[in-house]
C-alpha cells in the first residue's frame, strides 16, 4: 500500500485553524506531480487536487465530521486526490489524466493512422483552443462545461450547424480518450450535451444550380489542372474530400470509352471503419482528365494529386463567381444531392451514390424530395369538387 504523506500544517483541523485566511491554497506534495491543496476560509476550508490543473472535490472538516464523501479529513483527502488525478501509486498506468489538447492530438494521429480527414482536427482546434477547456482533464469534464463552450460558438457568430459539428467531432475524440484510459468514466456528461441540435443541418444545406456547379468546375480548370480534376470529381460523384483521397489509379475503370466509372472507397464513416467499394459513375471527359493526370503513375499510386486546404484553394474562383460566402467544395455534394433528389432518383440509390444512408438523406434535405408515386396515385382518386355540370343544376321556385 503507497504510503501517506504527513503536513503538520494540514493534517489536523487544530493545526489548519490557526493558518491564516487567504484566496491561495496550501499546499503538499502527495506523489510525484500531485499536490493536495487546502483553501483556508472565514468558515470551513476545501480540499482540491493540483495537478497542473486545480479541482475543488470536497469540504474540509474543520467544524463537522468527516463522511468521506462530501466533508473528509486530511487522510481521506489524500487518497481522493490521488485517484482524480492517477489510478494508484506504482501502477503501470500510473500517470497523468488525458487533457483535452492532448486528447485532441491523439485524435489527429488516429486520423492520420486510418486516412481520415485532419480537418476534422484542425476545425475543432481553432474553437477549442483558446478556452477553459484547452487543459481541462477530460475525466473532470461536465455536462455545463461543454454546453456552454457549444453555445459560445453559436454566440461568436457561427452558424448552429457549425457548432452542431464541433460538438460531434468533441464527442468522437472524448470518446476515443475514454476507450484509451479507463480512468475516464464520466462518458455520460458528453452523451447528452454533445448531441445533436436539432434540424441544425437545414442552415447548412447549399444549394447551387447546374449553371454554378458547371461555372466552378470550368473556372477551377483554368486556374490549376489539378485543381479542375478535383472539383469536377467533387460535382459528378458528390463524394466526400476523404474518399477521393483514398482513390488509387487502379480504381479508375475507362476500359468501356462509353460509360467510365470508378471504384470509390467507403468514407468509413460510423461503426464500420472497414473500407468497401462500388462503382460509381463519371463522364468520358472526366475519364480522360483522370488518365492525363495519373499518366505515368502505378497501379496502386494516388489517383489525384495531393491537395492540402482544397477549400482555401477553391475560395478565389467562388469570389470570382460571386457563389456566396457559404460556398467550399462540400457544396459540390449538396449539389449532387438535390439534383438527384428533384429528378426522382430513388432514395435508396442517391443515398448508396453519397455514400449515406437513406435516414440521413430524408432528415437534411427533407424539403427536396418530390412527392412519392404513392401519393401520385391517390391524388389520381381525389373527386374534383369545383366543376359543376349543369344536368346537377336544379331551378329553384
């Protein structure tokens, strides 16, 4: 068993009465990085751990019993203090509590690990890191901590579909946190405060006509080759940035000049990070560009060339082109969406070509879909009560 370390000072509530009354805390060191801290107040005193970051866990007992929970004595202090802070003296996973900055990092390695997108990172960073949060333990995390740094981006002026997205992406690197230190148990206080807002998605949807969509892509072609490959793959498949990543030039199949298609990589999304593909396909044009861009590469070589912030890429053409403040390249998938939807393109299919599901689709763009051939049909039963025929008509006396 570790060994407590003794205070003359704090030890005895005799002993912490006579200290004198002020806002810095007294304190010992207890094991290596950890220190219990002692407030003296004008009535009873607190007990806290320091352990690069403070927490406030408990009164003292100065004028009432000990109980071990909320009012505990010196020794009972130390061992509490010692179990926010790490698992147990001499243990193997005996160090410091993953802070939020360093979950963050952790989470853009396993991005970088699995071919993820690190913008996901670099987003979230930009609205975490100058908040209380940055250092925060992730085990001392609250419900309110993370409500109020989600409201605080909506009150920055950010959209609600902003926020609604850094709170996802919070979610899925606490979660990652939790998976990797058991000492993190408090999962339910980001369960609840980080779901979804609700319909925060309809602020979000872009919406772009064919004459835009055809202007981006061409202007994207006359400013970098590469560039007008990557926003025309963009348009023509509405695929995410993620997936295009992870195309090789084997997937490109031109072997029918007539109808191209591609064999486009899974997003890997949700529970199933296992990469699956299906065909999807693109026009002779954007076949041809394709091979004229991958000419002399491998079989397993990258299909595209490397495109570091696509968006900051793309943002002097949507200038240009006077598309809107809102506009970046995930327009393209919107675009793609809706076109598909008021063609009466089935559900099903424009979800399995986006890569989503049919839930999503009905949930975001509910306000596209045309009317169903079910509710064609009984429209077509409906009696028409605003013509009158004049045999109906009868002469009143």
């Amino acid at each position: 068993m570790a060994r407590s370390i003794r205070s003359e000072d704090l030890e005895t509530r005799t002993a912490r009465l006579e200290l004198a009354v002020r806002k810095k805390p007294y304190t010992v060191m207890i094991a290596p990085g950890i220190h219990l801290a002692y407030r003296r107040n004008k009535t009873f005193g607190v007990w806290s751990v320091d352990a690069g970051w403070l927490k406030k866990f408990a009164v003292a007992d100065d004028y009432e019993e000990a109980n071990g929970d909320t009012v505990m004595d010196y020794w009972q202090a130390q061992e509490r203090a010692k179990k926010l802070a790490r698992v147990g003296e001499g243990d193997a996973s005996d160090k410091p509590p993953t802070l939020i900055c360093d979950a963050l990092e952790n989470y853009k390695l396993d991005l970088e690990a699995r071919d993820g997108l690190v913008g996901n990172y670099r987003h979230l960073k930009f609205h975490l890191e100058d908040t209380t949060l940055w250092k925060k333990p992730v085990v001392l995390l609250t419900e309110k901590d993370l409500k109020h740094w989600r409201n605080a981006i909506i009150g920055k002026g950010c959209s609600r579909g902003t926020a609604d997205r850094c709170g996802r992406i919070l979610k899925a690197i606490l979660n990652l946190a939790a998976k990797e230190d058991k000492r993190i148990t408090n999962m339910s206080e980001w369960r609840y405060s980080l779901a979804r807002i609700p319909n925060a998605d309809k602020n979000r949807v872009i919406e772009l006509a064919d004459s835009s969509v055809k202007a981006a892509v061409e202007a994207s072609y006359k400013k970098d080759f590469a560039l007008g490959v990557w926003i025309n793959l963009l348009a023509e498949t509405g695929n995410r940035e993620v997936q295009h990543k992870r195309l090789k030039v084997v997937d490109l199949d031109d072997r029918k000049k007539h109808a191209p298609r591609l064999m486009m990589p899974s997003s890997k999304k949700g529970k199933n990070r296992q990469i699956e593909y299906r065909s999807v396909p693109i026009s002779k044009k954007l076949a041809e560009n394709l091979r004229i861009l991958s000419a002399g590469r491998k079989k397993s070589d990258p299909l595209l060339d490397p495109m570091s912030q696509l968006a900051q890429q793309f943002r002097p053409i949507v200038t240009e082109l006077e598309l809107g403040d809102d506009v970046t390249p995930y327009a393209m998938r919107h675009a793609s969406i809706i076109r598909m939807l008021t063609k009466r393109v089935p559900i099903r299919i424009v979800a399995q070509q986006h890569d989503t599901s049919t839930g999503e689709i009905e949930r975001v763009y509910a306000r596209y879909l045309p009317p169903d051939l079910t509710e064609d049909m009984i429209r077509e039963t409906l009696i028409d009560f605003t013509e009158t025929r004049e045999d109906n008509v009868v002469s009143m006396r």
